[in-house]
C-alpha cells in the first residue's frame, strides 16, 4: 500500500515537500557548524601558536570522563538512527521507546560532564567558577576558556536535544505524529541529534588528547 502523505502548499508533490524540509534542516545545521567551526579554528590557532603551553593544558583535563561520552554520545546516534528507521517501517511505540533510551543516554552525558566540571572547579581550573584558580600560565587560562565555552555551549545543544527527542516520543507514542507519513519530522529530528554528537566527536581529540 503506498504511503498517504498530508501535502501543504505550495508543495507540488510529497517528494518536493519533503526535499524542502531537509533543505531547511541542512540551512540551520550550517549555521551552527559555523558557530562551532569559529570556536574550533580559535583553538587550533591557540595551538598552533602555542603548542607546548596548549599540550601541558590539555593534561588537565579528564580523559576517561570524555572518553566515556564519547561512547555514551556515540551510541546514542546509533539509537536515534535505528528509531528514524523504526519510524519509517511505521513502528511508531518502537521508535518511541529508542528515542527516550536516546535521551536517557543524553541526560548520562550531561551529568558526567557536570561531575567533571566540578572536579575541575576544586582544582581550580575552571574559569569564572574556581575560586582561586590556579592557572600555571596565560595559554592554561586561554584553554580552559575555550574549553568552558565550547563544552558549555554543546552541552546547551544537548539540552536541547534531550528535549527534542522526549517531545518527539511523546508525540509518537500518542499517535500524534503519525509515521511513516510524516516520517520526515523525526528525520529532521534526528539530523539534529547526529549533528550534536558530530560536534562532539571534534572536541574530544582537540580538548582532550592533544598530547
């Protein structure tokens, strides 16, 4: 049986309107690779300019807890991408259930990444929060800087996801977003969750492994 697909205008077909979407989707991605393409070309600068200093920083930081993440982050994409498949098969419950294993796994990530910026606050190293801090020279503040920015906006990203994805099962499990016609949505949905993690998959080696 084909696929019913609610059409809106000025769509001439279902095809159209679904490349219309993903086309939409892709603009807003590529505004937010340029954000975090800016704060990742600011730290390799800071390297390349000063890298002794940006190596001796990056020892601080706390490689298992990143590594963890990664893997954390990484099979959440994984989830994610088996409910998008999920939701096109019409599997509404099933893709549900991944989505929210998806954001469990997103909330795991933010709360080791609280637990680090803690311990990184009692040794100092976190700027704005430690009090003293205790930074071995200007680079070690600089990193730590971009460090703070850069993790802390990506952790506003996966926040936001979390809360993409839990809307997003609630919303299939009711049968409100009925799939696989409007399959695009969760798609869309996603594209965003991949991104995130992407974003992720560059900061790990820059802030964590330049040794």
């Amino acid at each position: 049986m084909a696929e019913r697909i609610e059409l809106h205008e000025p769509f001439r077909d279902a095809v159209q309107q679904r490349e219309a979407s993903l086309m939409g989707m892709y603009i807003f991605l590529a505004t937010e690779i340029m954000l975090f393409g800016g704060l990742i070309a600011a730290i390799l600068v800071v390297r390349a300019l000063h890298p002794e200093e940006f190596i001796e920083a990056s020892r601080q930081t706390h490689v298992a807890i990143g590594a963890i993440n990664t893997a954390v982050l990484l099979t959440s994409s994984f989830t994610v991408a088996v409910a998008v498949e999920a939701g096109r098969a019409g599997r509404r419950r099933l893709a549900a259930l991944l989505l929210l294993g998806a954001a469990a796994l997103g909330l795991v990530f933010l709360a080791l990444k609280g637990l680090e910026y803690s311990e990184e606050t009692a040794e100092g190293l976190m700027p704005i929060f430690s009090h003293p801090p205790r930074f071995p020279d200007p680079v070690a503040h600089l990193f730590m800087d971009l460090y703070l920015v850069a993790t802390g906006l990506h952790a506003v990203h996966v926040t936001i996801g979390i809360m993409l994805l839990v809307g997003m099962a609630a919303q299939l499990w009711r049968g409100a977003l009925v799939v696989p016609e409007r399959a695009i949505v969760l798609e869309n949905t996603g594209l965003y969750w991949h991104f995130v993690d992407a974003v992720w998959v560059f900061l790990f080696p820059l802030f964590y492994l330049a040794r």
